[in-house]
C-alpha cells in the first residue's frame, strides 16, 4: 500500500485558509485608509504578518489532516478495545493537559491578559489553571463515551455552577473566564483529541461518533470558565482578607 503523500490535498487547504484569512485582511486594510493611516513600514509589517499566519495555519492544517486526525482515531479505536479500556480516563486527563499547554491561542490570550491587567493575574497560574480543567473536562468525556453518560447531566449542572460562581468573581475574572472557554478548543485540543473521541465511539457498540465527538468540544469549553471563576472566587476571598487586614492596621 503506498502511503498518501504528505502534501495531499494541501491545494485545498490553502483555499481554505486563504477564505478565512480574506475578510479580516479586506478589514484592516480598510481601515488602515480610512482610519489609521499607518506609516508605510508600518502597515508592511502587517501585510508579512498576514502572510507568515496564511502559511503557518496553512501547513499546521495541513500536519493536522496528515497526522493528527488519522493517529487520534487510530489510539481511540486501539485503546477502546481492550479489555481494560477505562484507561482511557487517565489518557484523556494526561492528554487534555499537554495539549492545552500547547495551545498557541492559549498563550496569545494569556500575554493579553498579562499586559491589560499589569501583571496582577500571573500568566502561568491562568495557564495551568486552564490545562487542569481541560484535563478533566477531556477524562470526563473519555468516561462519558466509555460508560454513556448523558452530555446535559453534565453541562447543564456545569453552567449553573458557573453563573452561580459569577456572584463571587469580579467582572475582569467573569471576561477571562468565558474567553479562555472559547481559546481552549482550538486547532490543537479539537484537531486531536476530538479525533480519539470519534475513534472510542466509532469501536464501542451504540455509540454515535458525531454527538461523542461535538459533545466533547462543549465540555472543553465549559472546564477553563469553571477553573478561571475558581480562580477569580480566591483572589476575590485573598483581596478581602488583604483589605481587612490593612483596615485593621
């Protein structure tokens, strides 16, 4: 069997990205004449910026149908067959992490909020915090498949704990909270881990691989709003102490 070259398709992809890209580029190029009106070697900046990110999300999606995709069915089909396949909940935990940490909107968001916030939320504690609920957002959806567990008996009670932790967050951790849940299912949780998700339901008998794979997307989603309103609920109860004991001095 000659094995598919690693540049197939990649015509393809290239209008793909070359179609996302193109709205956003006509955007700013609008404005640059009609708002900002930017220095030449300004604007040219922005031009190879565009550029270096249609090529770079160009040849990421291209390694992404290559070999992400393919080997993340392949483990799911292979570890969900065997006799002993709740090993599948610490995999998923195990990779839910890594993956997060490797997340480049993860770190994009992370240095926005460390220059809007003056570094009084450190970047590393948002992060590990994120890759935690990950984890476990990605081993509950392992469990999920494994055993069929209904998607609403877990986000509808996660949504509610989550507005319910709103009370106590400040409105700067309420923000994060719900950005960090739309950067955390990017190209590298989704492209994976919702490959494996697809390959586990495809092997286990009355499992539907589309509402297994969509449904993990959600929890995904849902974990890093929960983790960063923990998060926003401590500093808030550690600035109240801090403020009671400058008072009382």
């Amino acid at each position: 069997m000659i094995m598919p070259s690693l540049f197939s398709g990649f015509t393809t992809t290239l209008k793909e990205v070359a179609l996302a890209l193109a709205p956003l580029f006509i955007i700013v190029c609008f404005f640059q004449f009609f708002v900002f009106h930017l220095p030449g070697h300004k604007f040219s900046g922005i031009v190879k910026g565009f550029i270096l990110t249609f090529f770079g999300i160009a040849l990421f999606l291209q390694g992404v149908y290559a070999g992400f995709i393919p080997a993340g069915q392949k483990m799911g089909i292979m570890l969900s067959g065997l006799s002993y396949n709740w090993i599948l909940i610490p995999i998923g935990f195990a990779i839910g992490f890594v993956a997060i940490l490797a997340e480049p909107a993860v770190h994009v968001m992370i240095d926005e909020v460390d220059k809007a916030t003056s570094g009084s939320i450190p970047g590393p504690v948002l992060l590990y915090c994120m890759a935690i609920g990950v984890a476990f957002a990605v081993a509950l959806a392992m469990a999920r498949v494994l055993y069929g567990i209904p998607l609403a008996y877990i986000l509808i009670p996660g949504y509610i704990v989550a507005f319910l932790m709103m009370r106590y967050c400040s409105e700067q951790f309420i923000s994060i909270a719900f950005d960090s849940g739309g950067v955390a299912t990017g190209p590298m949780t989704v492209s994976f881990i919702m490959a494996m998700t697809i390959g586990v339901a495809t092997a286990i008998e009355g499992r539907d691989p589309v509402l297994q794979g969509f449904g993990m997307v959600s929890l995904v989603a849902l974990a890093p709003i929960l983790t960063i309103l923990t998060l926003g609920v401590i500093y808030s109860k550690l600035s109240k102490i801090y403020d009671e004991e400058n008072s009382e001095t």
